[in-house]
C-alpha cells in the first residue's frame, strides 16, 4: 500500500531474508540464493528493483555475477518520440540488454518513461537532473528543492536505478579547468553551472540525506555519477576524475548506513594501458561496490565505430573487475541513435559482456561457445544460428550467398566453398565416421 514502508533488498538480505527477486537472480546465475543474499548484504551486488516497476523481471549487477549490459535511449528535443523509444526498448530486449536508462528529455517525458517501464521488463534508470533542467530557462535558476522533487517523482513513477551526480564538488572545478575538454557529462556540466553560478555546494552532496530518504522508499539503487568522467584520452586518470572517484566512495558508505543500494559510474575514454588501474582504484576506493563503466572508449578518432572502440575498451574493463557495461552506438559523438544503431551497440558490447565472462573464468560461460564449436564442426547451421548472440544476421549473412533450405545441410559455406572447405577436406582423415566426403 502506498506510503508503507518497505525493506529494500539490501535491508532484507541485511535481516538475512531471500527475497522473490533474489531467488530470480539466483537461478538466472545458476548460483544458491544465499550466496546471492550475502553478496548483496555485503554492497558487492545489487538488484535493481522499484517494487513500482511492475512488469519488472529481477536482474543481479556485481561480483560473482555474469557481466551486464546497459542500453541508453531516449527522445530529444529534436528527435524521436514515445513509439521510437518504445521500439528500441523492444529491441534492446531482443538482442540481450539487460538494463534500459531512459535519458529523455525535451516534452512528455513522463509519457515516454512511463511507456518504457510499461515496456521493459529489464530494470529500468533515469538521470532526474535531465528532466529538472526542463522546468528552467537557465539551469543556473533551477530551485534547491526542484533537485529532489523530480527524484521523488520519478522513484513513485517505478523507477529502478538513478544516476545522480552527487560527487562533483566545487573543490573539483579547479581541476576540471586544467583539462583538454572540461567536462563533458551533461550531468556534472549541469550541476558545475548551478554551483558556480549560485557559489553554492552541489546540492545533491549536501542534501544527499534526502536523497537517500528517496531511495529508501522505494528501493531505488542509486548509481553514483560521474560527473567528471574524462571525455577524451588526454583527460583520462587525472586528479579532477581520482577526486571525485574519492568522494563517490564516501557516499556509497553512507548508502549502505542507510540499507540503500548503490553502484559506482565509472570513466568514458581511457587508453587501454589504463583500464586494469582504473577498475583496481574503484574497487579499493568504493569497498567493491559494483562499478558501471560508459565504455570505456580506447581512443579518441573512432567516430562511426565507436561502438567498437567502447567494447574494446569495455572488454578489458570487465575482464579487471567492471561488473556492468554502458553500451556505446555507432552515433556516439553524432548524433540519437536509431533502433539499428542500438541493435549494433548492444550486440558490441554482449560480445565484450560475454568475452569477459569467459576469461573470467564464469560457471558456464564456455558453455555456448563449445556449442557453437559442435555445431561448426558438424556443419549445423540452424544450430549455429540459435547460439550467434544476433541469430538474425548470422542467418542473415549466410543465406547472401547460399540461399534456400537446400544450403542448411551443405558441408561448406561460401568463404571457401566446398572444394577449399577445411573441415569437409579434413573429415576423412581425422573423423571418416562422419561419412563426409
């Protein structure tokens, strides 16, 4: 009932209880609950899970736990609306994300969030300062109280995590103005402008109790941002990034005091001899609280590809201990994403997901990659279809050149052709049982 209060998974695996949501997690991770349950009692997984979101199914984000993968949509001023979105969410699900952040802005936006949490069943995240910044002119304007209110309504609205830019403090901006490109998160230039203009502390850090207060209510995992995350390989691993990396992690304290949920955001572009440090910092800094990574990007000129140079980055990042990764499009840097742009950085980044998980050494994780080997090796191309992690272009891209159901049988495909073929020329001699000739 509404204004009850309610335990949030972290309090409830605190009092040593397995919630619904816990069990859900745990056998989509193939793991016993109870490992689970002290996993999240530790801060070292969360489960984002608004009991508000109501067509919700439960995901686990952290150590132990196979690497997951954000997609970020959302309208703009200038482009799309509620349908576009609601179809990229649709899409995003197909192709295996397995959250949503919902960055709207411009007009309706709780039209659109409310038909992408009617529409997800993946959890779903928001940036609140976004819509904040809808009510002013001049962001510089916008009243203290406002910072909150839109968190409030956006936690009643079902909500499941919040990226909330607490950790950029005015005794960072001194350091942003040594870098190449300043700041480049729309959050953290958001809240840089409201505290220079006002000669005011980030009131999301001053208040953050109220934040908290928020959270508590309604099981929100908040996701600390990163305000000053470096937005191009000259800016990666500075001291304005370590400082407020710093201050991140004195907050992620204070959400466990409050049995709140909490994940760190992490770095955008760093070049790849970086990564491994950059995981290793956060997790010394922030106690093993789950990090979130935007990428990382490993270089700088890769505009149109960048969805590539994000799961390059986004690869090493997991492999050194990220445990949840932002997808990166084709059209970062360029412009809103479409559905296809979408469906291309989502599979980018299960590949890096997925990649991680198996160097990682995860439960299971070789599993299908064993099959699709099975299945090459005995020429089952409706096999190797069903485990490609898009079915749809590996299918797609064969019947280009061999078409029609009498290829799905054939001992070759068009690469080399039945005369060049490796394995059919190799059959006789290493497996003639096959009857391959």
């Amino acid at each position: 009932m509404e204004g009850l209060p309610i335990l949030t998974q972290l309090a409830s695996a605190r009092a040593g209880i397995v919630t619904p949501q816990m069990e859900v997690v745990a056998r989509d991770e193939n793991m016993g609950p109870g490992a689970l349950r002290d996993a999240i009692a530790a801060g070292r997984v969360v489960i984002p899970a608004n009991p508000g979101h109501r067509s919700l199914h439960p995901v686990g984000i952290g150590a132990g736990l196979t690497v997951k993968v954000n997609v970020n949509l959302g309208r703009s001023t200038s482009e799309s609306c509620l349908a576009d979105e609601v179809e990229k969410v649709r899409i995003a699900l197909k192709y295996g994300a397995d959250a949503v952040m919902d960055l709207s802005t411009g007009p309706d936006v709780d039209d659109v969030r409310g038909a992408v949490l009617a529409a997800c069943s993946a959890p779903v995240g928001t940036v609140p300062i976004y819509q904040a910044a809808e009510e002013v002119d001049d962001f510089a304007d916008l009243p203290l109280d406002a910072f909150f209110e839109v968190v409030e309504a956006q936690a009643r609205q079902g909500v499941d995590f919040m990226t909330i830019h607490a950790g950029i403090l005015r005794a960072h901006l001194p350091l942003a103005r040594k870098r190449a490109i300043g700041i480049v998160s729309r959050g953290g230039a958001l809240i840089a402008r409201w505290m220079d203009h006002n000669d005011r502390e980030n009131p999301y850090f001053e208040h953050f109790d109220r934040v908290l207060d928020i959270a508590a209510r309604h099981d929100v995992t908040l996701s600390l941002g990163d305000g000053l995350r470096p937005g191009c390989l000259a800016d990666a691993s500075d001291a304005a990034q370590f400082a407020e990396l710093s201050t991140l992690g004195d907050l992620a304290r204070r959400c466990w005091a409050r049995d709140v949920q909490v994940m760190i955001e992490g770095p955008g572009h760093v070049p790849f001899d970086q990564i491994a440090d950059n995981m290793r910092r956060q997790k010394e800094l922030c106690d093993g609280a789950p990090f979130y990574v935007l990428g990382p990007l490993v270089t700088d000129v890769a505009a149109g590809y960048d969805h590539i140079a994000g799961a390059i980055g986004a690869t090493m990042a997991a492999v050194a201990g990220a445990d949840f990764l932002c997808y990166v499009t084709p059209k970062e840097h360029l412009g809103l994403p479409d559905a296809e742009d979408v469906r291309a950085g989502v599979i980018a980044f299960k590949i890096a997901a997925h990649a991680a998980d198996v160097a990682r050494g995860h439960p299971n994780a070789r599993a299908r990659d064993d099959a699709m080997a099975h299945a090459r090796y005995n020429f089952d191309w409706e096999g190797q279809f069903a485990l490609a992690l898009d079915p749809d272009r590996a299918r797609e891209y064969h019947d280009l050149t061999l078409p029609g159901p009498e290829h799905r049988d054939s001992p070759f495909c068009s690469m080399c052709g039945p005369k060049f073929c490796a394995m059919r020329n190799a059959a006789p001699v290493v497996r003639p049982e096959a009857g391959i000739k």
